[in-house]
C-alpha cells in the first residue's frame, strides 16, 4: 500500500477497534490518550480563533460562532451575514487534505437569530494497491456535518442557544478492512450553549467589557463503520468554558484577552491486563457505555485518579487588538499535557474588515517543530455582511 492509504487505514482500525486499549506504560504509565471518532469536528474552522490559540467561547461574536459558542449569535449585531473558512490540513503527512467551512447567519428580531454551517474535511486522493504493488482503485474519503441553531436573549446580558448536528463520515469508500465489509459513519448530535455579557467599570478612564460562555457541544449517539459491529466508538463530546475581558483604550484602539478551557466528555480509556486475565480492568473504569453514562463518568474515571483528570483538560489563551475597527492583530497558546495528545502551539494572524467585507488569515507555530504534522498550518477565512447592523434591544 501506498503511505496515504496506510494512515486511511490506521484511521479506519482506530474507528473499528473493540476496546480502545491506548493505555501505554510510557512516561511511568501516564499516556493515555482519548480517542474519538471523527476528531475531525474538533478542528478550529475559522482564521480568527485559530489565530488565538483556538479560543473562541466567549470572544464577540461573529459568523463562525457555531463552533465555540452558537449563543453569541442572539448579541451578534449584524442583520445577516456568510462566511467561508478554508484550511489545508496536516500537509506535512497528506498534501491533499483540507477542511472548508461555510456558514450562514440571519437575525430574526432584536432578541433572536438563527444559523446554519456546512463543515467539509477531505482526506484527499487515496490510491489503493495489492501486495505486489498493482493499483486496485482511487478513492477520495471525507467526512461532513450540517449544523443549524436558534439562539435568543434570555435576560438583557444573557443568551441561550440549541444546535442540531448531523454527521455523515466516509472513510473507507466501502472497502472492506480487516476482512471485514465498512459502511459510512453516520450520527447526529447536538450542542447547549449560554454566553453572559456586560460592560464593567473595572479600571480608570478605560471602557471595559467582560463576557464568559459555555458551550457543550456533539452530545450525540456513537459511530461505527461496520454494520454488524456491536461496538461503536464516541464522537468528541466537549465541554468548553471560559472568560474574555475587552479594553477600549480609546476611540480607536481596543485590545481583548480570551481563556478557553476544554475537557472531552468521553470515557478515559481503563488499564487492562494482569498475569492471569489480559483483559482485565485493573485500573479506571469500563468505557462500554452509554452516550449519558460516558459524560458522567468522564469527570472521575481516570487510571491514574484526580491528577489524571487534571490532565485531560487543555488550555487556549488569545489576545486581539483592533484599530479602528479595520484592522486586527491577533496571538495565542495552545496547552495539552503530554499524556493526553501533547498539543502545544503559538498561532499568529491578522484580520481586515472594509466596508461589507472581511478576510482573516492564522498561522501555527508548534513549540516542538520537528516532523510536526501540525507544522505550517494555516487558515484563511472570508466575511461578508448581508444586511445592515441591527439594532440591540432595549
């Protein structure tokens, strides 16, 4: 097989696999990383955020709210806008894979707003061959989601929001794996999400507001890719919270700084294994079960107890400075621990707005940058305001 249609396969086996035993005797037995089904959700889709640090729960709304926060849309003050993100995807292991996204937004009233985004991930051409080397077919897997939201002012400060999600994931192209027959993902899921604004006076001669959010997004059922599979595996339910405080230094420049902190509602995977029964738990708790159940138990479930449970959240800091409201400089961090992905990135971007449009760009810088897959990506994204600004309720 060609290298390409090796990772669609490992891919493929992490989707079908009967235990999800990822527990490593690594580190003094810490890496224990969660795995989902189409991680793919979990991508940042948009410029802005990517550009800090993945942040983006409780910074000021805008089209690509669905992601972080669909609750931002009741405050978003455009009548109507669309936005297009476009990102190449781990180019130094694929060069054909991408992520496009589109979205659509339309305020309804003063109080309300509805939304919708078409998510898109192609892993790109995969050749596959036979033992001796002969091509036996190219396929082309992706995977996609629908959203659509409704969001409404609960109280003067604050918003609420549901979302519906439907998720549709081809990876194999029905090719059978593993001497076993696959069929495509399918799953549907949805989000709940409140977002609290307000201005504050906080600081001397300086107008200041402060927000928070929170967002709990994919609660849905789990995915397989074989029929006649009992097991199915997660898609990455999240829980995402966190704070921002904006500055108007004055009648031109604003400064904000935004804290997002995420944890996966999803089992820890146990550890297995003794000298008598290998498939024995002998630490942390099964993870065959329900979609309801695996959210609960996510919070005390770790091998390793508290301190693992510590390690399973990450962390997203990102500033941005606005000049006049035309032209944004953004940065940002990102923080996984070591034994649960190892995820550390700076990210830098730039954003321009003029007149009904807009364009975003982001660019990641891992801190370990050797053989990183995640090395030079970068996100390009588009803005267009349909409509004229809206007026804020009373």
């Amino acid at each position: 097989m060609k290298l390409k249609t090796l990772i669609l396969v490992a891919l493929v086996i992490a989707g079908l696999q009967s235990h999800g035993q990822n527990y490593n005797n690594l580190a003094g037995g810490n890496l224990n990383v969660i795995t989902t089904a189409v991680p793919f959700l979990t991508i940042a889709p948009d410029a802005r955020a990517g550009a800090m640090g993945d942040a983006g729960v409780s910074s000021s709304p805008d089209i690509y709210s669905m992601h972080w926060n669909p609750a931002k849309y009741a405050v978003f003050e455009k009548d109507m806008s669309v936005g297009l993100g476009y990102s190449p995807w781990l180019r130094n292991l694929v060069p054909d894979m991408n992520l496009a996204y589109l979205a659509f937004h339309k305020r309804i009233n003063d109080m309300s707003a509805v939304a919708a985004t078409l998510r898109y991930f192609s892993l790109g051409d995969i050749t596959f061959t036979d033992d001796e080397g002969g091509e036996i077919g190219t396929y082309s897997p992706n995977e996609w989601a629908i959203d659509a939201t409704y969001s409404r002012k609960l109280t003067e400060k604050l918003s609420g929001a549901v979302a519906g999600r439907f998720i549709y994931s081809n990876l194999t192209q029905g090719r059978t794996v593993q001497g076993a027959a696959t069929s495509a993902g399918i799953s549907v899921a949805a989000d709940v999400a409140v977002y609290w604004e307000d201005d504050v006076n906080w600081f001397k001669d300086i107008d200041a507001k402060f927000a928070w959010g929170v967002n709990i997004s994919n609660i849905g059922n789990k995915l397989g890719y074989n029929e006649t599979s009992i097991k199915k595996d997660f898609i990455p339910t999240n829980l995402r919270f966190g704070p921002t405080l904006t500055l108007e230094l004055d009648d031109y420049n604003s400064l904000a700084f935004s804290i997002d902190i995420n944890k996966l509602l999803v089992p820890t995977p146990p550890r297995y294994g003794d000298s008598l029964d290998p498939n024995k738990i002998t630490a942390g708790m099964s993870d065959d079960v329900s979609v309801v159940a695996g959210m609960i138990q996510s919070f005390y479930d770790a091998p390793d107890g508290f301190s693992e449970e510590m390690r399973e959240l990450s962390f997203a800091v990102g500033t941005e400075y606005w000049y006049n409201k035309v032209f944004a400089l953004r940065g940002g961090f990102f923080y996984e621990d070591k034994s649960k992905g190892n995820r550390k990135f700076f990210t830098l971007g730039a954003g321009l707005r003029y007149n009904v449009f807009g364009l975003d760009f982001s660019y990641l810088i891992p801190v370990d940058s050797r053989n990183n897959p995640l090395q030079n990506t970068i996100r390009f994204a588009l803005t267009f305001d349909l409509g004229s600004a809206s007026k804020k309720a009373d």
